[in-house]
C-alpha cells in the first residue's frame, strides 16, 4: 500500500491552519501575519495544558512528546528559504514598480544595506550588556549572529500588515522595497558571522569580494530569466501556461542561483521586476490580473502555513521566565538598535534626509516588522555544535520578537502613522485612545499632513493646520 505520510502532514497542517485562520478572521480579525501565529501560540497553550490536566486518563491522552518530536523534524529552512520564499518575492516583485524603485532606491538602499548591519550591531552589543549584568553572559558573536538574523524586516509580514491599513504611498513603497532587497544582505551578514563562530578567520575583503559576486551574480540570472520569461508570454496563452511561466521564473531563477552559490532572493526579485514592468505590453490586462489574482491566493495559502508553523514551535522551546523576560529585552533594544540605526546610516546621507517629511524615520523604525525569515535562519543552525548550550535563548528570543514585532509593531503602526498624518477617526477612547496619545508625544516638532486621493487613486499630501483644519498646497514628493 505504499506510505501516507506526506498526505497525514499535508493534512493535519491544513487542518491547524484552516482552524487558525478562520478563527482570526472570524474572532479576532486581525491582519494575518499577526492573528494567525497569535492563534497558532494559544493552540499550543490548550494542547500543552489539555496534556497535563489529562496525565494518567485512561480514555484519552495527548502525547505531547510525539507532537515536539513531529514540530522539531520540519525543516524550517528548507520550506521557506530554500522553499516558498522564491514565491512570495516574486509574487510582491510582480507588482512592484521600478519607477518607484527609480524615485526611491537611495532610501530603499540605506535600508536594505547600511541601516541593517548598525542594527545588526548594535542590538548585539546592548543585548550582550543586558545578558551580562543579569548574570547570564551570552558571548557576543553569538548575540552578533543572532542580531543579524533578526536584522531583517520580513517581506511577509510587512505585506500582511500595510495590506490592513492606509499609510502614505511613499513610506509603503520604501518598507516594501526594503523588504523585497534586505533578504540577500541579512543572508550574507548571517553566514559571514556564523563562519567566524565556527572558527574561520574574517576577511572584510573577502566578505566584500563574496557579497559582489553574489550580487551581480543574481543579478544577471535575474535578468536571463525575466527576459526568456517575457518571450515565452507573448503570443497566445492559455492561463495555465501564463501561470506555470511566472512559477518557472521564481522557482527556476532562485534554483539556479542556489546551484551558482550567489543570492536566490535577489535573482527571483530581479526577474520579477522585469517581468512585472514590461508583461502589460504583451499582454491584457485580463490576463494580467488573473495571473496576479492567482499569486494573491497562493501567497494566502503560503503565509498560513507559515504562520500556523511559526505558532507551532512553541511544542519545542523551554519558554521559562529568564526567556520570556529576556525575549521581551531583546525586542525592546531590537527596535531602539533599529531607529538608531537608520538614524546614524541616514545621517550620512543630508542630501537623502533635509527634504524628508516629518516622522519618516520615527514610521520607518517602527514598520519593521520581523517574520519567518529570522526564525528559519536561527532554526536552521541550532544543531550547530558551538550554538548547542546557547540554543534555547536563540530560539527562544527570536520566537518571542517575532511574535511582538507583529503584535506591537503591526498593530501600533497605525497609531504611529495618525501621529504625523492626521485621521479624523483616529481613537479617542479607552485603550486604544490613550495609546494614540502616547504615540503622539512621539511628534515633537507637532507638523502634520493629511492624506488626499483623487478619483484615480493617486495620493498626495499637504501640510495640516490642526487649529483651522486649513489644507495648504501639496507638499514635493521627499526622498525619505
């Protein structure tokens, strides 16, 4: 009769997922990427107390053993960054604009390059002093290397949460691009610290040298295969083969780019640009939109899988209360090492910052939500011999920022935006008023604008006048 084992995983993950899901959409309604492993952690917390509470019932008993032995032989690693990761960039590169990425790639940049390494360091540096002073030194090439992983902002989560709210265009395109180009840098970063852990010896040189070559690399695989890809559509087209040429050029762009060791991630993003600017000249606008309506729904199905798994690891972490509390640190000094950060790597950069509106940083610090990205990496060399007495802090610590990052990072940003963009129907009471409140004291200068649309979609901002509610002229376009 042959083995069942992939339908009995594909099976039981679909039905968490399913039950995660619609319980946050029907319950919670929350955004995804925040509600789903929300869910998914509470689902561990019934079954983890169901077990105890039923220890001994000769009727019913939850092995808890057989479900941690179950979580711990996914590999994490393998379905995201050498798996559904090439689907989920290309599908956001699709849709992404190159004339934004012309108006804004000097910001996108900073972001993605400069602004990622300080946090990198600087997070591992006051997370190094707070382990030391609380008696649980931790050394600090290991909190560099775990610094790095979390350094990245997560192109699942950020869709997820700019999907749920109206943000200005501009602080969208620069997260997204962010998000989009980070991946291949957090990558680099991480394997370069992950050597020196495991005993070889730094070469700025040679990381330099290893860096380029991945780049321009992926680069030119990216554009070999977004070009073939735009001659395979044109002409006549059924859907299935418009769909299966887009799957060819995110799966085929990153495998190639695996198999010449240079960065997959940039590659499917290239050729994804390419295909994404130029597909409207050869085909209609039909097919384009069932084509994009496809990846939507197959970056749904995707992104709770991922967040149900992500849930799902709290079977195989030792949460006690040294690891929550420290985790609760490390998100706190994650994001105050990211607003320096990019608060130092901007600075370099007057020319890119004078003309910036009021706030940018202060949203752009606070959006970067953190996701399954930093997870896979951290999961990925847990076993590694050097890491094995630091593991659970690892895990343990990247579990519990990713889920705040999303929690207080995804669910604040809105109160964030209201402090710089005025709302009329921003929250006034309760909770949420008294949030709102707090965020505005984030304003110090007190400049607002107000965002208008025209029948067209296209956003513009002007300056507001709290005291006359007067709408001056449209504000230029910024670079930050």
């Amino acid at each position: 009769m042959g083995s069942f084992i992939f339908l009995e995983i594909f099976v039981v993950v679909c039905l968490v997922s399913i039950t995660t899901t619609l319980f946050n959409k029907r319950i919670l309604g929350l955004p995804q990427a925040i509600g789903v492993p929300i869910v998914s952690a509470l689902l561990v917390f019934i079954l983890q107390w169901l077990a105890t509470l039923l220890n001994g019932n000769p009727f019913i008993n939850i092995n808890i053993q057989s479900i941690e032995q179950a979580v711990r032989n996914i590999n994490f690693y393998d379905f995201l960054i050498n798996g559904v990761i090439c689907f989920i960039l290309t599908s956001s590169a699709l849709k992404f604009q190159i004339s934004d990425l012309k108006n804004y790639w000097k910001p996108i940049g900073i972001l993605a390059s400069l602004a990622l390494l300080f946090c990198a360091v600087i997070f591992g540096l006051m997370l190094f002093g707070y382990q030391w002073l609380t008696g649980a030194a931790v050394p600090l090439i290991v909190l560099l290397l775990l610094g790095s992983a979390l350094g990245a902002t997560d192109p699942i989560g950020i869709k997820g949460v700019l999907s749920s709210i109206q943000a200005p265009r501009h602080l969208m395109v620069k997260l997204e691009g962010e998000s989009l180009f980070n991946d291949a840098m957090c990558i680099a970063i991480f394997m370069t610290i992950l050597k020196v852990v495991q005993g070889d010896k730094f070469s700025p040189v040679a990381v330099m040298q290893s860096l380029a070559y991945e780049v321009v690399v992926a680069a030119i695989i990216g554009i070999a295969f977004g070009r073939a890809a735009l001659y395979l559509l044109k002409g006549k087209n059924e859907s299935e083969s418009l769909i299966l040429i887009t799957a060819l050029l995110a799966a085929g762009s990153y495998l190639v780019a695996l198999y010449a060791h240079a960065s997959a991630p940039i590659a499917c993003v290239v050729a994804g640009l390419i295909v994404g600017n130029k597909w409207q000249e050869i085909l209609a606008k039909e097919e384009i939109d069932e084509v994009n309506h496809f990846w939507h729904t197959i970056e749904g199905i995707i992104n709770s899988f991922l967040f149900t798994l992500i849930g799902l690891e709290l079977f195989i972490l030792d949460l006690s209360a040294n690891i929550v509390i420290g985790g609760v640190v490390a998100f706190v000094l994650l994001h105050l090492a990211r607003f320096i950060a990019n608060f130092i790597s901007f600075a370099f950069f007057p020319s890119v910052r004078k003309n910036a509106y009021n706030g940018s940083l202060e949203i752009l610090s606070w959006g970067g939500v953190r996701g399954g990205i930093s997870l896979a990496l951290i999961l990925a060399v847990a076993n590694v011999p050097q890491l094995q007495p630091y593991t659970n802090v690892l895990i343990g610590y990247t579990f519990i920022v990713v889920l705040l990052s999303g929690v207080v990072c995804g669910l604040g940003l809105p109160a964030v935006i209201n402090a710089f963009y005025h709302n009329d129907h921003e929250p006034t009471t309760g909770f949420a008023g008294w949030y709102q409140r707090m965020m505005h004291k984030m304003n110090r200068s007190g400049k607002k604008y107000i965002l208008t649309e025209d029948e067209f979609g296209k956003q513009s901002i002007h300056l507001y006048n709290e005291q006359t509610a007067i709408r001056h002229e449209p504000c230029e376009p910024d670079r930050f």
